[in-house]
C-alpha cells in the first residue's frame, strides 16, 4: 500500500511539472512599462476642523453617553 501511495505522489508531481513547462509563457506587456510611484515626502497633514459650541456640546454628550454604557447594545 505504501508502495502505491508513493508511486501516486511521484506520477502526480511529474504530471504537475510536465503541465507547468508545457504551459504557454505568459504574454509580453504592451506599451510603456508603467514607473513606481514616488516615496512619501512626509507624514500625511493633520486635519482638524472647528466645532461650533453646539457641535461641541452634541460631542460632549455622546461621548458621556458611551463612557457610562448607555450607547452600547447587547445581543
């Protein structure tokens, strides 16, 4: 049994490898080859905007909301 099982791997590794040389070579790009892009010059912008106090006081809730366990929902 060991026997065939070994005989099995080798035929199947063969037959892979035979497929894989016989396989057509992959097409040649057409037109210019495309260029890497450029390193990063630096650290992304920091982004900030501003809040009007509403917009802030809205925040200030939502976030005591969730700090105190009411926003969060279990199933």
């Amino acid at each position: 049994m060991a026997l065939f099982a070994a005989a099995t791997a080798l035929w199947a590794l063969t037959f892979l490898r035979i497929r894989r040389l016989r396989a057509a070579p992959a097409p040649a790009p057409e037109g210019p080859a495309l260029r890497s892009l450029p390193g990063q010059s630096g650290p992304p912008r920091a982004e900030s905007v501003d809040l009007s106090a509403a917009e802030r006081a809205a925040f200030a809730g939502l976030v005591r909301q969730f700090d105190t366990g009411h926003g969060h929902r279990e199933d």
